[in-house]
C-alpha cells in the first residue's frame, strides 16, 4: 500500500474540482487528509455491511501510555487506571473497531464493551468477584479512554491496541512520510464515490447561484470538517 499522499491527492482533486472549496487553506493537502478520514471511516462501515468482514490491512496497533494527570483519586482507589485513547471506527453497534488490548508480553486482557455490562457484572453472583480480582479493560468511546482494572501491581505504563483507528496519521508510532495508509483499493473506490456524491454532486445539481447552499446541506460540510479536526 501507499503513504498517505497518493490517496489525499485524489481527494484533493475532488475538493477543487468546481470550486467546491475556494480558499487555498481548505484545499491544503493536511486538510485533503482530514478529509480523506472521515471518509475512509464510512467506507469501512459500508464495505462491512456489504461483505459481513473487515480487512485486516485497515486494524493499526498503538501503545496507550499511563499519564498521571488522566487518573481519578477515587477510580485509582479502586486499581482502575485511565489511559488516553484515540477514537477508533465503530464498524457496527456489535463492532468498536478494536480487535485487541493487551500488554507487551502478549497478555490478552478480559474486554468489557459497555458501561452497563461492567455494572452487570458487579451484581452477577457470579461474575462480581472476578471483576474486582481480574484485569479488565474497558473503551469509553465517548470520553475515548480506555479504563484498565489492575487490582495488583499497580498500574501498566502502556497497553498495546490494535483497532481502527479514525485518524490513522495521528497515531504517535505512524511516520506519514513513510508508513503505508492503512486502507485497501476496494475501499479507497467507495472512500472516491463517497466524496464524489458529498462535494460534486450537489455542485453539478444546483443552480450556480445556489452552489454554497448545495454544499453546506450535503452530507459533509467542508468547514465543518475543518473546525472539528483543526
């Protein structure tokens, strides 16, 4: 696969074919980029739909590091360490996108999907007590932490994820100038379809005075992506 370049160029050329976008910032490759993320990320949820899989070339392994200023006094009485976490592409409501966490020894660790199963678990007769004597870890997507319950020891300085991650560049171990974008042909065509109908397609459809009111009712706003990804 190639670096990310070749893929944001393409995406690049879509935003300023037409005039879409008339600043020379909005067409700047970092924001074709940004761009090239969100739409990656529906594109793997549409290509699962359609082939009930996901590709293996799309998954990325990072290391989560223990940072004192993320911790609660109150979850660290209870051995629960929060590492922070990038977001990762929910592929469906069974499917956040992570397909491990574990440590550097290969441990893979018990995963707890949800905040309600957690409070389930304390109250099974059953289950309660492994909770409290057991690492777990759980993703809070919504705070994108990863909880680690590690009732002896203390706590883990880094603990390896390999998911999909929303924005592939950003993880710390990607170098962008060298490492392979992690997407495969098949999704980068539906990645080219989807920009093609989000920035083209209200453009050859409207009146030209109209042009920048097609564009800001589309399904992907291009200063939108700006302001939440800057």
């Amino acid at each position: 696969m190639p670096t990310v370049y070749p893929y944001a160029q393409q995406i690049q050329t879509i935003l300023g074919s037409g005039g879409v976008v008339s600043s020379e910032n909005r067409v700047s490759l970092p924001y074709a980029i940004r761009v090239l993320d969100e739409l990656r990320a529906s594109a793997i949820v549409e290509y699962a739909k359609q082939k009930q899989i996901v590709p293996e070339q799309v998954y990325q392994t990072t290391s989560l590091i223990y940072l004192d200023e993320f911790q609660n006094a109150d979850d660290t009485a209870k051995c629960i360490y929060v590492y922070p976490m990038p977001s990762t592409v929910p592929v469906s409501s069974v499917h956040d996108g992570i397909s491990f966490v574990g440590v550097r020894n290969g441990e893979n660790l018990n995963r707890i999907k949800s905040a309600a199963a957690l409070d389930n678990y304390r109250k099974h007769y059953i289950t309660k007590s492994r909770i409290t004597e057991e690492p777990w870890v759980l993703y809070q997507p919504d705070f994108s932490e990863m909880m680690f319950h590690k009732p002896f020891g203390g706590p883990t300085k880094a603990l390896v994820v390999r998911a999909i991650f929303v924005r592939p560049t950003d993880l710390p171990e990607f170098n962008i100038d060298k490492d392979e974008y992690p997407i495969t042909d098949e999704i980068f065509s539906l990645v080219v379809r989807l920009a093609q109908e989000t920035f083209l397609r209200p453009l050859m459809s409207a009146p030209a005075e109209s042009v920048p009111n097609g564009i800001q009712d589309s399904g992907m706003n291009p200063s939108n992506l700006q302001n939440n990804n800057s």
